[in-house]
C-alpha cells in the first residue's frame, strides 16, 4: 500500500511538473501526501489547486482537515465570497 501511496505521488508530482497549469495534477498529489500523514507538505499542493480552480469540489474540506491535522484549527484562509465552505468563512 505505501508503495502504491509512493508511485501516485511521483506520478502526480511529475504531471504538476510537466503541467503546473492541470489542477488534477496539484489536487491529487495533495490527496497522495494527505494519504501518507504528509499534511504540512500537503497545504502548498491544496493552495496551488485553489489557486487553479477556487471551486473545486471538496476542495476547502481537505485544506481545513490538513490545516487541522497540523494543529492549525484557527487559520481563516481566504474563501471567496460567495462560496459556500463547511469548513471556514469567506473572507472579504
């Protein structure tokens, strides 16, 4: 299983790489370092997909229990107005 963890993760690094303009590619190696424990390292690939794409599905969830699991439960990030987020309020 981490093997698996290990090769999804390379191969989603290398498509951010090759493509840093492909959100899949910053939202899945995001998930594949959440997957290991990686949360700190996972918080920059979340925002890189934020940045791409702010409506992306699920998106502020995984960035607020990322935000949680380092210890972080107070950061109010910057939701765009207008976006509904279980997770934190927009800011203006």
């Amino acid at each position: 299983e981490r093997a698996q963890g290990d090769e999804a993760l390379a191969l989603f690094e290398a498509a951010a790489g090759t493509a840093p303009e492909l959100v899949v590619a910053h939202y899945g190696r995001a998930l594949a370092l959440a997957a290991q424990g990686r949360h700190a390292d996972s918080l920059e690939a979340f925002e890189d997909a934020r940045r791409l794409s702010p409506w992306l599905p699920d998106l502020d969830a995984h960035i607020g229990a990322a935000y949680y699991a380092v210890g972080d439960q107070t950061r109010p990030g910057n939701i765009p107005c207008g976006h509904t987020s279980a997770v934190r309020p927009c800011s203006r």
